[in-house]
C-alpha cells in the first residue's frame, strides 16, 4: 500500500499554462516511452531564496548549521502522454547519500523556476503539501504519509509541473545525482 501512494504522489502538482518548449541543454536522462525524467532539476536555499538551476545533483538537506536545501524537480509531459496515467517514483542508487531522517516532504509548486536567483525575485512557490516518502539508498523510496488518493494520475500532457522535496526532522540529507537516479514518472497506457 505505501508503495503505491509513493507511486501517485506528485498527482496533486499544480499545471503551469504554458505548453513545453525545446530545450538549449539535453535533459540529463532521456525520457523513454514508460518513464520521465525530469526536465530541470533545481535546488533552492530556503534562508536566502536563492536558487541553483540545473544542478547535476539534487539535495534535501537540513543541519540546523546552514540554510536549509530542497529541491525543485520540473517534468515535461510530452503530447503521447495524454490519454495515460502517470505514478511517481524515486529511486537511489548505492552511491547516494541518505542520512539524518532521509526523509522528504513532497509539495506541489505553484510555479516552475525560469533561471538561478541570488535572494526572493519569485519568492517561495510552495503550494499543497502531498506526503512524505522515506529515501531507501539503493532502492526505490516508500511512503511515510500521505494526504490523498493513492492511485495513479492523469498524465497532464503538454504541461510542464514542478514539484519541491524539502527536508525533515533536525538533521536530514538526500543527495542523488540527477543522470542516474532519483524522481522519476512512469507513464502507463
């Protein structure tokens, strides 16, 4: 069962209007027919605003010490997705870092981030709160606790979604790189 809400977590995100555009930069993995990636993936430091995007890492990190780091992670949804369902998934290889918790809280964005900032130019796009998962290193990551439906979700094609992973507890981190692991969709027809 928590398997499963891990698996349609994200389909709460909020639905920007504007339609995907091509990309300057390739994506860090390429989308296959039954599962995407995502488009950008971005870490935003909470005490500051400031965001890095298109990191080669993502980073959920909270230490008490620093400002704490979440993570923005933007999916494309091509036009062959329409019609389908989409399920939320994260896997971590071996060489991830989960420590502290390794835990993250999962919201919707009401925005996608456009470019790196250095302080509040967007502000906080934190929107609906969607559960929390629990980061397996080496494995995918399962569901802690959840504030929906737990099935998978119409896959809103021609849109482009952003979601936050934001850490919890007093010291947490989940570090990934972004070619090999980490969010992921898989669209199912």
């Amino acid at each position: 069962m928590k398997t499963a809400v891990v698996a349609s977590i994200l389909s709460c995100l909020a639905l920007t209007s504007a339609a995907p555009t091509a990309r300057s930069t390739p994506p860090y993995r390429p989308s296959t027919n039954y599962t995407l990636y995502p488009y950008a993936t971005s870490t935003y430091a909470v005490w500051s605003g400031a965001i890095t995007y298109g990191t080669n890492y993502g980073l959920v990190q909270k230490t008490q010490t620093s400002s704490d780091i979440t993570t923005l992670v933007t999916f494309d949804f091509p036009a062959w997705t329409a019609g389908k369902k989409c399920s939320f998934g994260f896997r971590l290889g071996n060489t991830a870092t989960v420590t502290g918790t390794g835990q993250a809280d999962v919201f919707t964005s009401l925005d996608n981030p456009h470019g790196s900032t250095t302080d509040w130019p967007q502000g906080n796009q934190r929107d609906q709160h969607l559960g929390r998962i629990q980061a397996v290193k080496g494995g995918s990551a399962v569901t802690v606790m959840d504030f929906g439906n737990n099935t998978p979700f119409d896959c809103p094609a021609g849109h482009r979604i952003t979601g936050e992973l934001v850490p919890t507890g007093d010291y947490d981190e989940i570090r990934w790189d972004v070619y090999t692991e980490g969010p992921e969709l898989t669209v199912s027809y």
